[in-house]
C-alpha cells in the first residue's frame, strides 16, 4: 500500500535546502537520483561512494547523488569512527566542489516513511547504492529491490547471493570504486536511451525478493525446519537408546574381562621375567 500521503515531507526532505540537519541541494531536479541509506561507519562506505561520485563527472553529468546517512553535523556525534566518516564526506565535497549536486540528510527512524522514500525514488527511476566493504546480509538491499529500485551492492557478502547480477541488480567490488562508478554510469546512460532497461532490471528485482525473500517465505521455511528438526530429534533419541544398550554390552562382554586380564597379565609376566633371570647363566669376566 502506498503511502502518497508522506510525498510533501518527502520532497521537503530531498529538496527543501531550509530544512535542519542537512546540507546540499539539486541544481537540476530531473536527474535521476542515486540513493544510499545506512549507518555512517567505515565499514558502510558511504564515503567511499562520495568519492567514487567525485572522480567521474559523467556520472556527475547524469544524476545526483542523495545520501541518508548518520548525523550532517559532527557535534550531534557521540562516536568517534562516525565523527571521522562526516568529516570526510564534508571535505570530499568541497574537494570535488559537488555543491549543487549531492544531498545528505541525517538518518530517518520512521520506518513507514524510509519505506515509501525508496518507492518515490524509484518513481523518479532513480538507483539504490549500497556500497558496503562488506555486508553480512543487506536488509537495505532487499527493501530497496522490493520497493522496485535497480540496486548496485558489494559483493562482499550476502548481495552476492541476493542479487543475480545484469537480472535483479548488479554485483560491485568496493575496492574498485571506479569500476562500480563506471556500472553505474553505464546502467544510466543504457536507461536514457533504453527506457524498458531501467523497468527490465527493476521487476527483476521484485521478482527477485518474492521468489525467495519474502516473510511468507521465511515463515514457511521456519515451520519446515522445525518439523524436521523435531522429526529427527525423536529418531535421534531412538537411536542413542540403542547405542547405549550396545556399549554396555559391549563393556560388560568385552572391555571390563580385557581390563581384568591386563592386571592378571601383569603379574604374570612379572613371574616369567623373574624366572627368566633365574635361569639365565651370568656372564664370564673379562
């Protein structure tokens, strides 16, 4: 169910340059956008896409780049690694003096409002990014599909799995940031003049996560596992009744006489050593 009630809080939230705790703007309004949302740490590389943005002004040329990302302003910070990444990506800007093309908002907690700002994104046939070093699953990667946003993620971890590349998405090496900014580049440029590229990749990607992704699914796999792991723990307990019975037949028929018998054979082997010197002649002196 769309939420078209949020749209106005939403282009407040990507254009409105009065609004507090952001900083940039769109020059120009009709490109399509490059969307990324996620904590602000190392590890996330948000600053990473910042800077593979910088370095290619085709990419520049063609879209912008919008960011919901930690805190825009450090003093509203309390940790150290964050600090580091919002000072980075203040100083990669003026660096590549991106003003006029980037948007970076501090992080959204309505989740009802995060959801229908990847649906309006793709409405305006925008991308999702999500360019982490590395990602154990990537819940931002699946929203993003399902929402119907051609998705660019590492593949340093679970999108490897999620995303079929040039079908659902597209897989990017994080420490080839160049390269990823040239798929990208390439994606949007195909969609200008290929328009069904864009839709292609887009159902791909909801048909992508409904195959496999879904809560449904998830509910229905859980409750097999659960059958079958209360299956096999009944058989399970079956079979370790039977193999306790043999291992105590088998220390009452063979391990406890062998044991008895060793000290037997101790003893016994003592007397024929010592009956073996006994009988043994001493040698002859040199």
């Amino acid at each position: 169910r769309r939420l078209t009630d949020l749209h106005p809080d939403i282009e407040t939230l990507i254009f409105d340059q009065s609004l507090n705790y952001t900083t940039g703007y769109f020059e120009n309004r009709e490109k399509p956008i490059i969307f990324a949302m996620s904590r602000l740490d190392k590890i996330k590389n948000i600053s990473g896409l910042v800077e593979w943005y910088g370095m290619n002004r085709q990419l520049q040329s063609l879209a912008n780049l919008f960011l919901v990302a930690g805190f825009v302003d450090e003093s509203l910070s309390k940790d150290d690694e964050e600090i580091q990444q919002i000072r980075k990506i203040h100083t990669l800007i003026d660096t590549y003096n991106l003003e006029g093309k980037i948007r970076w908002v501090e992080k959204q907690s309505y989740k009802n409002f995060n959801g229908e700002l990847y649906r309006y994104i793709a409405d305006k046939r925008g991308i999702f990014v999500q360019p982490a070093l590395f990602e154990a699953f990537g819940l931002t990667v699946i929203e993003a599909m399902i929402s119907g946003l051609p998705i660019f993620a590492t593949k340093n971890g679970g999108p490897l799995e999620i995303i079929e590349h040039g079908v659902s998405g597209f897989h990017i090496d994080p420490d080839r940031g160049q390269e990823a900014a040239a798929t990208i580049y390439n994606f949007l440029k195909k969609c200008q003049s290929e328009p069904e590229y864009w839709e292609k990749i887009s159902q791909g990607a909801i048909k992508r996560v409904e195959e496999r992704y879904t809560w449904k699914l998830y509910a229905s796999r859980l409750m097999t596992l659960s059958r079958i792991y209360g299956f096999w723990k009944y058989v399970s307990n079956l079979e370790r009744d039977e193999t306790r019975r043999y291992l105590e037949m088998f220390y009452g028929l063979m391990y406890k006489p062998l044991v008895q018998n060793i000290g037997h054979s101790s003893v016994l082997a003592a007397e024929f050593q010592n009956d073996c010197h006994a009988k043994t002649p001493p040698l002859p002196a040199r």
